[in-house]
C-alpha cells in the first residue's frame, strides 16, 4: 500500500485510542503514517475531536469522529478490530449509571466485556493505564484483571475513577493483592456525603489512606457546595481534582478553585481563604467578592 496517512488529534492532545488503532492498522498496511501538517498532501487524513469548540480546526475531506462532533461515530469494522498493544485502552464499554452531566451511557451505552488486560499489554511494559468507565460493575470481569495484573507484576492505572457506590470490602481485598497508581473516585455532589464517607473509612480501614477525588463544579452545583466538597476532601487528608463542566470554563470562580485544589501542595499548604489572600491572587477575591459569593 503506497499510501499517505495523516493523524490529527484535536486539542487537547490527551492519547487517543481509536487514532492509534488507525495508526497501528495502516501501518501494518505498509502505509507511510505521520502527524497532520496543513501544507503537505494526504490521501487520507483521520481526525479526533473530543470538545465541540474545535470544529474550526477540522481540515475539509476527512475521516472525523470523536464526542466532539458525532457520539456515534464509529471505525470501520477493520480498523476497530485492531489491538494496538500499547499498554493502554478500555477492558470494558458502557457504564449502568445515567448521570446527566456525562455521553458515556449515549456514546457506548450499558456497559459490557471489550477485551482483556492482557490484549492492551505488549508483553514487557510493567504499566498499563485503564481508560474502563466503570470496571467494578462487572464484577468478575475486574477479578480477572486484577488477577493477570498480579500474575505479571503490571501496575495499573484505573484512569478514570472506580465507582465508589460499588465499592466494597471484596474489591479492596483484591486491589490490596496488585500494584495500582493512586486509586481514583468521583465526588459529584454534596448529596453523596455518607457514601463518601463510608469509601473513606473503608480504604483507611485497609491502609489505603490517600486518594484523588475528582470533584464535578460548574454543572449544578454553587461555589459554596464546592468549598463544602473541596473542605471535607481536604480534612480528610484526600487529593482532589476540580473537573469543570463545559459552561464552568469561563467561570473566574472555578478558574481559581481549581487552581487551589489541583495542585496538592497549595491544597494542603494554605485554606481557600489564604489562597485568595495572596498577593497574585487578589483579582479572584475581587471577582468573587463583585458578585457576591
């Protein structure tokens, strides 16, 4: 195959499985593949564009998916057939819950077996990064994972966060038995307190003392139910990770609590009040005190 193929992964540039699936797929075919550059010509050009606001930049004549542009686009039938071996990817699709905020439930629907650990792993890394939306609703399936884990010495990552409600003495008893990065959850809304509270006790119980909280604002929550999140996660001796919602990228406000709570070492070294306080920062508490929040 004497063929020009161009990758274009739209801003912002995080690994894009299904892009190195058409990577890997025409690469097997002989074709020359290579980054997207304007000025050269292509005889096929494959896009990724995970956010709306990049439509703009999509180059005419070519193969564009991502939920960005159309959550049903889908590879040909080759092409998704591909295992790219990369040490990263999805074990399972789909997710039970339907949260309001999120496309998974549209885009891949109920959730269901894709491949196995040992599909993503090229044989020799010691990592794996898991992008599964919800791997503990599948029970045994995450047995299995854990158990190809362990049986390799693979450390993996559960990139996307473990569903907490699901969570339960069993699954810690089997994450205690693999190497994993820090382990992630989602706190959402001030409503999951007690179930937080209970995810807590359990992993300190375990010796599992410290994990990232991704932290929803921007979708339906006020600044004050933020801080209350944000505070709570931070007495505990918890990570957090602000996640804006598409309209809460704008927002000043979420602008400077993500900048507090994303970086550890202010989050635990100064209050939200001492952030604001500081010198550099004194255009948020201007922002925050006009509004009256």
């Amino acid at each position: 195959m004497d063929k020009r193929i161009a990758i274009y992964n739209l801003y912002p540039q995080y690994r894009n499985y299904a892009l190195d699936k058409v990577r890997t797929f025409y690469t097997s075919q002989g074709a020359e593949v290579e980054e997207y550059f304007a000025l050269r010509k292509y005889d096929e050009i494959w896009v990724s564009s995970i956010f709306a606001y990049n439509r703009s930049l999509i180059p005419p004549e070519c193969h564009i998916g991502g939920s960005g542009v159309d959550l049903r686009t889908e590879l040909p039938a080759e092409i998704e057939a591909v295992n790219p071996r990369l040490n990263y990817g999805f074990t399972t699709r789909g997710c039970i819950r339907k949260c309001e905020f999120c496309i998974v439930p549209e885009k891949e629907g109920r959730i269901r077996h894709d491949r196995d650990l040992l599909d993503l792993w090229d044989g020799t890394s010691r990592d794996i990064v898991l992008y599964d939306n919800n791997i503990l609703a599948m029970p045994e399936h995450f047995e299995q994972v854990c158990s190809d884990a362990r049986q390799n010495g693979i450390r993996i990552d559960f990139n996307q966060g473990l569903d907490y409600r699901l969570l339960a003495q069993e699954h810690v008893d089997l994450l205690k038995t693999i190497r994993h990065h820090e382990l992630r959850f989602a706190f959402d809304s001030v409503t999951q307190f007690s179930s937080v509270e209970r995810t807590i006790d359990l992993l300190q119980r375990n010796g599992i003392n410290r994990c990232l909280w991704y932290v929803l604002c921007g979708f339906d929550t006020s600044l004050e139910e933020d801080l209350i999140r944000l505070n709570y996660l931070r007495e505990r001796n918890q990570n957090a990770y602000v996640m804006r919602y598409n309209s809460g990228r704008t927002d000043i406000r979420l602008t400077a609590l993500a900048r507090w709570a994303n970086q550890h070492h202010i989050f635990y070294g100064m209050t939200w009040v001492q952030f604001l306080d500081v010198p550099e920062h004194q255009h948020y508490k201007r922002h925050i005190q006009a509004i009256g929040v």
